[in-house]
C-alpha cells in the first residue's frame, strides 16, 4: 500500500505539471516575418492572463457595446460603454471606481451623453467625445463635471459639416487633436475652449487624368455624389510623452496599404505618426512598413484574407507601440524605428483569443484589449522572454551597449531567428565601434540598411590608411586603359588595310572602334568583312559570362540573398533567347521591305551591339563591392548606359546593314518587336499543344496497360 500510494502521488503531481502547463499555453502564435515574408515563430512575449467581465469589475449594469479604452497616468482604467451613455472608470485591478452617466452641466441643467466613442485622460482632467451631441466634454479625475468644449468654427470646414468626434488625445500644452467621423481634410487641431488652430494629417488625393476628364464631364449633383475625391478620414488616434501622434484608418484599398507595406512608404499607410505641424515622421526602417499582416494571403492562421483593418494603436515602453488589426484580431509591436518585434493573436472564443477587438491599451507591463462581442477586456501580461526584449531596447537606448548585447544574446538563445535580435547586436557593436563585427551581425539578418552603414565606417578606416595607394592604384587602371585603346586603334588601322580574312584578334578589337564610330562601323562590319560569326558568338559569350558574374559578384549591400551560385542555363537564355527573337524577327520582316541584310549580317551585327555590355557590367559590378547603399546611383547610372548604349548601337546597326532610312528603320523596329511577341506566342501555342498530344498519348498507353 506504501508503494501504491508513492506511484499515485507521482502521478498526480506529474498530471497538476501537465496541467499547469496546458493552461499556460497561449491559443494563438506569436511570431515576426523575415525579410523574404517568411513567418519566423517565436516565444510569446505575452500571454493572457484574465478575462475582465462586468460582474469581475463590479458594474450593476452589464457593459454593452464597449467603444473605447484608456489607461490614465495612474494606470486607472477607463472605458466608454456606448449603449448604457456612459464613461466607467476602473482603478489598476480593474474594479469599478465611479461611473459618469449623467452631469450637471455649466448652466446648471442635467445633462448626459448621446453615443459616446471615445476617452482621453491626463494628469489632469477626462475627455469623453460625447459623438451624438457634436461635443467633448471634460470632467476632473474625480468625475465631477469640468466643462463642455463647443463645436469649433472655421471657413475651413465644408459647408454642411457635421462634426462628430470619435477620438481625441491631448498633447502637454493642452491642444486637442480631434478625429471627427464626418471630417475629411484631417486631425482637427483645437484648444479646450473651441477654438480652431487648423488640420494636420490630410491625406494626399490623387486623380488620373482619366478620372479628371470624367469629372469634368460630369454634372453637380453627380460631382457632389462622387465619394472618389474625399481624402482619407481616420478612426483613432494616440499620443506619446514626446506629443507626437499615431493615428489610424481603415479607408485605404488592399492594394494600396499592401503596396504602402513593401514600400515602406507612409503615403496611404494604415498607422502614421505626427509632430505637431502635421508632418509624418514615422521611422520605417524594418524589413517592410508598419501597418499589419505582411503576406496576408499565407501567413494567417486562419481563412481570413487581405490587408490588415487597423483600428488602434496604443503606446508602449521603451518606444515600442502597438496597433490591433481589427479583421483578425491581432497585436502588432514595434519598435521606435519601426520594425517588428512580435506580433499576437487570434479570432476565437478561447481564453486569450478576442471575437471582436474594438481597442488597446497598455497598463505597465500588461496590455489589456476590448472584446466588442463578449463586453469584456482581456489581459495579457509580458512573459519572461517579453521582459528580456524590453529590457534589451531600455538598456539600448540608455546606450549601456555591453549589457544591450548580453540581453539580445540571451534572447537568441531562447529564439536563434529573431531577426531583431541579430540587428540590435550590430547597432550595440555599431554605436561601439567594432564595425566589422557589426557587419556580421547585420548579415545574419539581412538588413542591408545599417550593413552599409557599418561598411562605409569601415571603408573610411581603409581610405585613411591606404588612400595613396588606392589613388596610384586608379590612375595606374586609368592609364593602362587608356593604353590599351591606343594598341586597339593601332591594330584596327592596320587590318582596315589588310586584305582577306582577319584574325580573331582583329576581329575582337573591332568592336572598340565600331563602339565610337557606329556608321562607319556598321558598315565596315558588312561591307568589309572586319567581323565574322565566331566573333560574334564569343562577343554573345562573353555578355552572358559578364550577366553570370553580375549575379554572383555582385557585393552584398546590392545581392543580400545571393548564394555564389548561379544557373548558368538560365542565364544564357536570358541573353541569348531575345538576341535570337531579334535576329529572326527582323529576318523575316525586312525581307518584305526590301531589307539588304541577311540572316548572318544580322546576327553580326546584333552580337557586336552587345560590346558596351560587358564593358560597363563588369565595372559596376566591382564597384559594387565598395560602394554603399546610398551611392547604387552610380551603379544604376553605369548599367543603364550600357543598355542605352546596346540599343542605339542595335538601332544603327540594322539601319546601315539594311541600308534604310530613319523613318523606315523605326517602323521596322516596332515590327521587329511585334514579331518577337508573335513567335512567342506561337512558341507557347505550340508547346501547350504538344503537351495536350503527350498527356492524350500516355492516357491511352495507360489505359491499354490497365484492360490488359
């Protein structure tokens, strides 16, 4: 029996263990995306704690419709319960404090609120948006009533306006920043006895010149029914301890927040952050823009598809913040310069899943969200790994960079592709300078941005050092090129004498004059037999061995993703297949118009045009290997050169071997080109229908094994 009882008490405690860590577990992921939109999962950095419901804080009245949710300087909790007309406040354990319903107001007449949205608290006073009665009202944090702050007034608005406030936030100085519902030209800008300083935030409206030409055409009543001009309203707003803003909207297409997203662009971006001026000021410097789901149509947990719908956003420790993506119920946190730190949540009726998130907030370490469908908030607190990211972006922004280092390390040890982690090493060996090192860590996450910062402090060590060296290093390259066209003029001099056929030399160092004098060139190359078919080809060849080392030469800061290998089939049909549709399609099409080039001149000419190719790829790509990011100008200046080069050479060349004229020239190019697309469209055609002849075949090859 002693023994019996020692096995079942084991068993026991072995079941509270499984227990305990069942309960533990979130019912959701929490994870990041990399640089490629691959979901990278990690640890959670919260998980939920409780569910707070009416009966829990203590209301005699159940909540009903819940709109919005604060947290005040003293972490009292306040929340607007739209159907019951009132503003509840909670202290820090979420009890029930007061409640304001009804007030008397400053003219001594019971008063209360219509459809109440939103609520703002400082040290000083609550501001609720009293949304029906076109007003906010100000109450002391005791909850007696202050005063009503009357409707602003100004040309500015539109005639007709209503003005129906659903959110608002105060800065230090006491302006209230005010989204109106029905306002469209931006956060209204107001001081507490209504008086109007002006909008910030509008969003730029464009217009095609289509849609301009239709405008016009239309009729007032039509122009005035037209939703399709109206500037982006907003749906919240927040403000951080700086006084700069966050506000929130819905109103932009998939499209355009997604196209926002990859971007990086806050141009209809779904959260932006304000100074003051109206300004966005909104860092974006992670993998992709702030604004939600990144590759929304694979990285849901769930069948719910499309760009994020962000409602709130809500201010965090350390510079982190927080926006809620209403149509998954998910919380999105980054950091101060905008890249993810983690992302959480889910649809569901589970303990920590939200039906319908309304809003956010942070109490300290804890964040609490609003279920619109279950008139509840739930509150999830920081997990352990949770405290070490804070607590690695406090000690970095302390600039305590050894212990930042400790903490981001420790943080890989529990997550190895934490992206932010990689990059918040390198700005801690950045900000110390051990460049070098910085550099690897940036690599490993593939943040080209501050790699190239790291890079051009390291090159400036080497210039420093070197740069006499280097100096003698570029005249020495300068003249040596300079020699060498000198020998190739000689040469080509000499074979322009010589009769009969040329060496291959000859025949290479051709291209050198032909590059300079495309006229003459052209025409000597047909005429005069300064060229031939295997030096065109190798001319082909060496244009795809140049395009071959771009792919895999090319430095990191501009190839973040190469692997040093490159499918070398690939490459040359990318050369070689639109050289062959040029020369096939201009065969066939200057035959009809009198053309005087054959199939080989051609195909000569159209090789030798390739020579500025090579010339300037492989430059740009060896710079690219001591250039920085910001300097790709240079390289994008060398590359598109040399295709406008190859193009104009390709132009005159068909134009002196066919022997016509410009204008004839040009309309045989644009044939040329239609041609391509002809074969390819008979290319394709006929492989999709020898495919549908191959798989009929095996079908009744197969069928025959089968009845035998």
């Amino acid at each position: 029996m002693k023994r019996l009882s020692q096995v079942l008490l084991t068993v026991l405690a072995l079941l509270m263990m499984l227990t305990t860590v069942v309960g533990a577990a979130a019912p959701y992921a929490t994870y990041t995306y990399s640089s490629t939109k691959f979901v990278l999962n990690s640890p959670e950095a919260y998980v939920p704690d409780m569910v707070v419901n009416s009966s829990y804080m203590g209301l005699t009245k159940a909540l009903d419709d819940p709109r919005d949710l604060f947290v005040g300087p003293d972490e009292n909790v306040y929340l607007v319960d739209a159907k019951n007309a009132r503003v509840i406040c909670l202290d820090k354990y979420l009890k029930v404090r007061f409640e304001i319903a009804t007030f008397v107001n400053s003219h001594g007449v019971p008063d209360s609120f219509s459809d109440p949205s939103g609520v703002f608290v400082n040290d000083k006073y609550i501001y609720v948006c009293d949304s029906n009665n076109n007003r906010i009202v100000m109450f002391h944090l005791d909850g007696t009533f202050y005063k009503v702050i009357p409707q602003p007034v100004s040309d500015l608005f539109d005639e007709g306006a209503i003005y129906k406030p659903v959110a608002v936030a105060v800065d230090s100085y006491g302006r209230l920043f005010v989204v109106s519902s029905t306002t469209y030209q931006g956060i209204i800008v107001m001081s507490d006895d209504g008086g109007f300083h002006g909008f910030i935030g509008a969003a730029k409206v464009e217009i095609s010149p289509i849609e301009i030409l239709w405008r016009n055409l239309q009729t007032d009543a039509q122009r005035e029914l037209s939703s399709a001009y109206i500037p982006t309203e907003y749906n919240n707003i927040t403000i951080d301890e700086d006084n700069f803003i966050y506000i929130t909207t819905d109103a932009p297409t998939d499209s355009e927040q997604m196209k926002s997203i990859q971007n990086k662009s806050g141009e209809n971006a779904a959260v932006k952050k304000l100074n003051a001026s109206g300004a966005d000021v909104m860092r974006r410097n992670g993998f992709f823009g702030p604004g939600g789901e990144v590759a929304p149509s694979t990285s849901s947990l769930n069948a719910i598809t499309g760009a994020s719908r962000i409602i709130d956003a809500a201010v965090g420790p350390e510079g982190t913040w927080s926006i809620i993506d209403e149509k998954r119920s998910k919380v999105y946190t980054y950091d101060k310069d905008g890249a993810c730190l983690f992302i959480f949540g889910d649809k569901g009726i589970q303990t920590g899943n939200i039906e319908n998130i309304e809003a956010i907030a942070y109490q300290g370490s804890k964040i609490l969200l609003l279920d619109k469908s279950k008139d509840c908030i739930t509150v999830y607190r920081r997990t352990e790994y949770g405290d070490l990211l804070i607590d690695a972006l406090a000690h970095q922004n302390a600039r305590i960079y050894d212990v930042a280092i400790d903490d981001w390390t420790e943080i890989l040890k529990r997550n190895n592709n934490y992206d932010a982690a990689y990059i918040g090493i390198g700005k801690a060996l950045y900000r110390s300078g051990d460049y070098e090192e910085a550099m690897e860590y940036y690599r490993a996450a593939f943040d080209t941005t501050n790699y190239s910062n790291a890079f051009k402090e390291v090159r400036k060590g080497i210039l420093s050092k070197w740069l006499v060296v280097l100096v003698i290093g570029v005249v020495l390259v300068c003249v040596l090129i300079g020699k060498f066209f000198g020998y190739a003029g000689k040469i080509n001099k000499k074979a322009q004498l010589k009769v009969g056929r040329k060496s291959l030399k000859e025949e290479m160092l051709y291209p050198f004059h032909l590059i300079f004098h495309p006229f003459d060139g052209f025409w000597d190359l047909k005429h005069e037999k300064r060229g031939s078919v295997r030096s065109a080809f190798l001319i082909l060849v060496i244009t795809i061995a140049a395009f071959t080392y771009q792919g895999v030469g090319t430095g990191y800061i501009f190839n973040p993703r190469q692997s040093g290998y490159l499918n070398i089939f690939g490459q040359i049909l990318s050369v070689s297949v639109p050289l062959l549709l040029w020369v096939v399609a201009n065969w066939c099409l200057t035959t009809l118009f009198e053309g005087e080039g054959s199939l080989k001149d051609i195909f000569v000419a159209a090789c030798y045009s390739l020579t500025p190719m090579p010339l300037l790829i492989i430059p740009s790509v060896i710079l690219s290997n001591v250039l920085a990011a910001s300097e790709v100008q240079i390289i994008n200046l060398l590359v598109d050169v040399a295709f406008i080069w190859m193009f104009v050479l390709l132009f005159l060349g068909m134009m002196v071997t066919h022997d016509y004229s410009m204008l004839k020239n040009v309309a045989t190019t644009v044939g040329t080109i239609v041609g391509m697309a002809f074969i390819m469209f008979l290319a394709l055609l006929f492989s999709s229908l020898m495919a549908k002849i191959v798989g009929f075949i095996s079908g009744i090859i197969v069928e025959i094994n089968y009845r035998m």
